[in-house]
C-alpha cells in the first residue's frame, strides 16, 4: 500500500540536517509521491530545483497569502517561466489567510486573483490555502469556474466542503482530522465525495495524533489515510487507492489510469 502526500514543505528549515537521508526512506515507509508546496518566489525556485533531485518529488510554486506584498509583474514572470518545467505541477500554495493577516487583504486578494489567472494561463491546477477567509475565497474562486484546483489542509464546514465540490475542486485533508476537536472536520471528510478526496501533512507543520508536539513528515501521512478511512467506513488500503488515483489525475501524473 503506497500513498501520495500531495502538500509538504521538506524545504523547511527543520528538515536542513536529514532531508535528503528523509526522502531517501519514504518508500520504505510507503510514500510514493510528494508534492512539495511554496510560500513565496524564492521557495518556488528551490522546490522546483528539489522536484528535479528525486523521482519521487513534484512541485507547486506561488506565493502565500502571507508573502502577498511581494507579488509583482517581476514574480509573476518567474513564476510563469517555472510553470513550464516539467515537474512543477500546480499553482500554490496561494489564497486568503485572514486569521494572521501578514499582508493587506486587499493585497492578498490581488495576489491570489493574479495567481489564479497565471495557472490559467500555463493549464496547471491551484492549491489554495483559505484561513478564516471561507467567503471572499469562495468569491473569487467563483469568478474563474474554468479553473481546476484544490482545497489544501482543508477545515471548513461541510456546507463549504459541497460547495467547493460542485465547483470541481478536490479537498484535502491533513493532520487535523486526527486531532481531538476535529469535529467539523469530520463532517466535512464525511461530506466530499471518494473520488474527490485528496490527503497530505503539510509537514513540517499539523502533526498528526499519536506525534502531536513533533515535527511532522511525509510517512505520517498514513495516521490522516487511517483516519479517513474509519471516517468512510472502508480499509485503509482503499483510501490508499482512490487518494492516490486522484492526485495522479489531480496533478496530471501519469496520465492514462483507470
């Protein structure tokens, strides 16, 4: 049973001194794909740069909600020259974060509108990052019903979670549906269809129970793939399947499945 964790960030500094011993043993600990996901330019270049490194990595670029003051014509070239590559994936992480407000909403709003049209531009997907943001996230995404995207480390209502996947997207589920309080979360999972489930541990950060206080990484994903399968009443190796399935198609890998 091999499974995809379609968002990490292994660029994290908490990773500087095992990184590559770490991706190294994935597949021993059932890992087959990562996605490794960006915060701003200069980590999109690195993440591109690492998705080249090792067979088992692809890679998003954007910039974060919180790195939206760095948004210009300068980045948005960048960025349009490392969608090309072969490996880089996806638009992201990009969105809204209302919950630290780090850059003027207003300023995140344009960077993510900016961004959405980008990834239409070269046909990639979105990887949206949405904090306490559920209505002006919803707003936009609706403006550009084309667009092919997902929900990352999602923790909205089940209502959102319809809603989103009348839209098309996919939703993505991390180490907070392990978590005590996860309540609402479970509802949402309850509430997205199999074939528009994605999982992922945004590691190094939302550790899963039993590693709450740890640093998170890719293997763990298989604590949110348990989680998710007692959640769907089916094995966990069925959540392997299907999550993998749709990431593939998600992400454009391995074009052809069944």
């Amino acid at each position: 049973m091999m499974l995809f964790d379609t968002h990490a960030h292994l660029l994290d500094e908490r990773f500087d001194e095992d990184r590559e011993e770490l991706i190294g043993r994935l597949p021993l600990e059932g890992v087959e794909y990562v996605v490794e996901a960006s915060s701003d330019l200069a980590d999109s270049i690195r993440a591109a740069a690492l998705a080249k490194e090792h067979r088992m990595i692809y890679s998003a670029v954007g910039v974060h909600p919180h790195s939206a003051g760095e948004w210009d014509q300068k980045t948005a070239v960048a960025l349009r020259s490392l969608a090309k590559e072969e490996k880089v994936v996806a638009i992201g992480e990009i969105g809204l974060d209302y919950h630290y407000d780090f850059s003027p909403r207003e300023t995140q709003k344009k960077a993510f509108e900016q961004q959405v049209e980008l990834a239409l531009e070269v046909n990639l997907p979105i990887v949206v990052h949405s904090r306490e943001a559920t209505a002006d996230t919803l707003e936009i995404l609706r403006k550009f019903p084309q667009v092919r995207g997902e929900l990352h480390c999602f923790s909205g209502s089940a209502e959102t979670a319809r809603e989103l996947v009348k839209m098309g997207f996919y939703i993505a589920f991390g180490g907070a549906l392990t978590f005590k309080n996860a309540r609402k979360t479970l509802e949402a999972a309850q509430a997205v269809p199999m074939e528009r489930l994605l999982i992922e541990t945004d590691c190094p950060y939302m550790t899963p129970v039993p590693f709450r206080g740890k640093r998170n990484e890719p293997a763990y994903v298989r604590y949110v793939a348990q989680r998710l399968a007692e959640v769907k009443n089916v094995d966990e190796a069925e959540i392997a399947r299907v999550t993998m399935k749709n990431a593939k198609r998600f992400f454009d890998i391995e074009s052809g499945l069944e």
